[in-house]
C-alpha cells in the first residue's frame, strides 16, 4: 500500500508541482492548505489539484484546514498513518513581512510548532521542511555552500524560516528517532509542462518572473528594476533560478533520505548559476516572442547584490541535480501564463 504523506500548504505554486511528484513517485499525498496562496476551485478543493486529477487521471484526498487550527490539525493525525510530513505551508512575502512582522511571527512560528507537537504526539518524525536561502542573509561569499553561516536574515520573514530550521534541529538532537531534510530554495520559477498548473500570485507579484509573465501578457504595463549600480554583470540583482519541476523532485530525493534514519540534514537547491534581472528579461522575451517594457527604479531596502548556491552536496547525497536550463525554464513559465491569461480564476485554460 502506498506510503501517505502529509502535505501543508499544498495547494500552492510550489507544494502542488510536489504533490504531482509524489504520485508519480508511487505515494499517497494527503493536501491541506487554508487558500492564503491558493485559489479556491470547484467543489472547495485548490484549483491547482483540480488540475492535477486531470493530468494524472486521478483522486487527491483535501481538506480545507489552517495548522494554527490545532484541534482541527489533531483529528486529522487521529483519521491517517502519515509516513511523513512534507511542509510548505506559511507566509511568503518578504516585504509585506516587514510591514508586519507580528503577523509573520504568529502564522509561520506557531503553525510550525502545532505541527511539531502533533507529530510527536502521534508518533510521525519524519519531516521535510521548505525553507530558503534567505537563511543566509547578505552573502559573505560565493557560491553558498551550506556551511555559509545563517542567521543574519534581512527581513522577518527569513527569520522565521531560520527560527523553523533552529526548532527542527533541537527537535531532531532531544529526540534521536526524529529525521529531517531542511531544503533551503533559492529562486523557484517555471512551471509543470502541461501549462495547466503553475504559480499564480494573488495581487502584485512579490517575484520576479511572474511579474515579468504579466507584463508580457498585458496584465501590467511595465517592471521596475530595482537598482541598476550594484557590482554585478550589467548592475542588476544577480539570483539562481531553478525551475520547480526540478525543485519538486529534490524533495522526493529528500523523502528518500529520510529512510536512511539521516537525523537532520540540510540542503541547498539551485542550480549554481546565477542570471541578472534584465539576462532574465531578455530570456522571457525569447520565450514569448514579446517585447517586455522595464523601467530603472531605486534598489529596494534588503535586497543584495548576488545569490546563486553551491548544490554540490545535494547531487552527492541526494542523487539530485536541476535538470532544465534557463530556456526551458521561461517556455514552461510562458507556456501556463500564456494558457492562463489570468491565472487559475480562469474558466479554464486556453488551447
């Protein structure tokens, strides 16, 4: 019988592509996510898994449900075996987690801990947990390896991330039967290859190239670029996009690992390449076929000037390397804006 995983947050841009790998993995996903960063569909369930039960030809067992909701959380652990957790669930917006920060704390920081604490009650300690390269603040060299040291985070919403990382190492040092896979992400872009699920920001894009996608699709009339004087190619941001397929498999790569009683373990996943702001314009262009209008704006507080990793540890432990370059990456992206005009609020999507 298929192992069931748990999957927080499950209806969003890159739990969802998850959730296509772990079927085609052989497992048993159980979703839960409470729309924050998802889009309601038909019959209460994301639109995003809607879609995923088309392209596999499939069920996905959903439930509506918030993890600060802790008894909620606690008779879902009572109903299911999970084999392990696979956590994605939080706040994601660096700058509205500046703007605030309580709220950041209160969602991220004590959703984790239910989860946490109901896991251990019920005897699950196996955990996969998404967290960021952000971690590792101002890069004081390049390319981050995961040695690079953490915690110097320039906005709370990487700080709660690092604060998750730090519960789940002593979680894993108190209780020896714990294991976990920390997977730090650098920038997720690109979508799955039918164009029938990809990410779908509610409001103003807080990325890059979904920002880009809207303006080449006519949704918004230009980018700001924030900053075109920092120490880099042609003075714009430097970051590691990796395509979220690729993302998606690294984390049943990790799923993998946790069979090997691993403890806690973490891992960097990108590509080791880094691309400025207007390399990836210009990529979105060939893609497209469109002339993607820019204008040159003030650098934005926080940002840095480049951040790519070293994912070396991940292909020798793991068995895992980003298999799709930059091309693929901005077709797949143009591919679901292109069929989805306005994302998943769509009908459905375009032929």
């Amino acid at each position: 019988m298929a192992q069931k995983v748990l999957v927080t947050g499950g209806g969003g841009y890159i739990g969802s592509h998850c959730v296509v790998e772990l079927i085609e993995a052989g497992f048993c996903p159980v979703v839960i996510d409470n729309f924050s960063n998802a889009v309601r569909g038909e019959g209460d369930v994301p639109e995003s898994l809607r879609r995923i039960e088309k392209i596999l030809d499939t069920s996905i067992e959903f439930h509506e449900l918030d993890l600060l909701d802790r008894p909620g959380l606690e008779k879902l652990f009572k109903q299911h075996s999970f084999s392990a957790v696979m956590h994605f669930a939080g706040l994601k917006a660096v700058g509205e987690s500046v703007e605030q920060p309580l709220r950041y704390y209160q969602v991220n920081l004590t959703a984790t801990m239910n989860l946490l604490e109901v896991m251990q009650t019920h005897g699950v300690r196996n955990l996969v947990f998404s967290s960021s390269a952000t971690v590792y603040g101002d890069p004081q060299r390049l390319p981050i390896d995961e040695q690079h040291p953490v915690g110097g985070c320039t906005n709370p919403y990487g700080k709660t991330k690092y604060f998750i990382e730090e519960m789940i190492m002593d979680q894993c040092k108190a209780e020896k039967d714990w294991n976990s896979v920390l997977l730090r992400y650098f920038n997720p872009i690109g979508a799955h290859s039918s164009g029938l699920i990809g990410e779908d920001p509610q409001g103003i894009p807080n990325n890059l190239l979904p920002y880009v996608a809207q303006v080449a699709i006519g949704r918004r009339k230009h980018l700001n670029v924030f900053g075109n004087d920092y120490d880099t190619i042609d003075g714009t941001g430097v970051r590691d996009y990796i395509h979220v397929v690729d993302l998606a498999k690294g984390h049943i790569a990790a799923l993998k690992k946790l069979k090997d009683n691993c403890g806690c373990k973490v891992y960097n996943l990108g590509t080791g390449t880094g691309y400025s702001v207007l390399q990836m314009v210009k990529a979105m262009e060939k893609a497209s076929g469109i002339e993607i209008m820019y204008l040159i704006a003030p650098r934005r507080g926080g940002d840095v000037a480049s951040c790519y990793a070293d994912p070396r540890l991940a292909e020798k432990e793991l068995g895992w390397k980003a298999d799709f370059n930059l091309e693929r990456m901005c077709k797949d992206l143009w591919r679901w804006q292109s069929k989805n005009p306005t994302g998943f609020t769509n009908n459905g999507p375009s032929s």
